[in-house]
C-alpha cells in the first residue's frame, strides 16, 4: 500500500533511520538506509488506481465495498496490474466487480485520494449486459445522471466533474458524515 512506511530496509533489511536526502527543490527529511552502498530510500510516491463511473441502461451504478459502512456507495475501483494500461485495468475491474462488459472508456480526470496517498484515474465506463456483483461488493444502486450527489472527495470529484461536462446541476453531500456506522 502507499502509505506504507517500512521500519526496515526491504532491500538490505538494516533498520531504516530519517535522513536529509537532497531533492531539487533543496534537502527534504525522509525515511532511508543508513547504508550509502545500499542507499534506499523510501520516496513515498502515490500509487495509482482507477476508478469507473459506470454507465449501464442509461443510469450511473454506485457500488458499495463490503469493507465500507452502510449508506456508502462510490465509483467502481481498483488497483493497475504491473504494466496495466488504465483504461484495461477499467474493462477489469468492472467485470470482476459488476460483471459488466465495457464497451467504451472516456477519462474524466486524475484526483489525489489524501488518506491512502493515491492518485485515482477516473473513467467514465459505458458498460453492457447483466450485473453480477463480483467478492468485494456488497451491494449496488442505480442513479439518473442528474440525481447523482458527488461527494467532497476523491472519487467524488471525478462525479462532479462529469456532471459539470454535460451541465448537470450538482451539490456535494459528503456521506461519510451523514452515514450511520456499521455494527
Ligand atoms: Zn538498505
């Protein structure tokens, strides 16, 4: 995960200690190997992963993960495989999550997702055929375009956005507060 933060080096496996590490923009605190030879250090680069705004029927499909409270229902996402072109990496998760096939992919926009250090490539999935909910879903609903309420986040960006393309009018409802927690 991106918000990984190693205690030692999984190169040489030494304890990792905080140095100054010399970057363009002048010197910058971080975790790296005391050892020169070895010199890991680690950048904490965001990792990217995609999210589909899945059109089906005419209609949006918010899914909820069975890992997320009740009330939370989002953007189809996933991680790239090594190599993964973004837009197969779409195709992938939404058949694996919605049993859908794609059949066209438009990019809606890139969105820092803070608390998990990721960057998430937003599409907007045309898709076909018959919803299967695939392992990590528990649930799904099905939204008019002009009744989709973006969320102040991530993902929800990418909903307000596409929504502004086509001149819908939105408000971010942030369901995360408004939610009741899970048991
Ligand atoms: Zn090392």
């Amino acid at each position: 995960m991106s918000t990984e933060s190693f205690a030692f080096c999984p190169r040489c496996a030494k304890p990792l200690v905080e140095r100054l590490v010399a970057d363009d923009g002048g010197a910058v605190n971080r975790r790296a190997c005391p050892d020169e030879t070895c010199g890991f250090i680690q950048w904490g680069n965001p990792v990217p992963a995609v999210g589909a705004l899945v059109e089906h029927e005419g209609e949006i499909i918010l899914a909820r993960n069975r890992a997320w409270p009740d009330g939370w229902f989002a953007l189809v996402t996933g991680y790239l495989e090594a190599c993964e072109d973004p837009k197969a990496a779409v195709v992938r998760e939404v058949k694996e999550e919605l049993g859908l096939d794609v059949v066209e992919t438009h990019l809606i926009g890139n969105y820092i997702f803070q608390r998990k250090n990721e960057v998430m490539l937003c599409y907007h999935a045309v898709a076909t055929g018959t919803v299967k909910l695939g392992a990590e879903l528990a649930e799904y609903r099905r939204h008019k375009p002009a009744e989709l309420k973006p969320w102040p986040r991530a993902t929800g960006f990418a909903v307000a956005d596409w929504m502004r393309a086509r001149g819908l009018a939105f408000e971010f409802v942030d369901f995360a507060a408004s939610a009741a927690p899970r048991k």
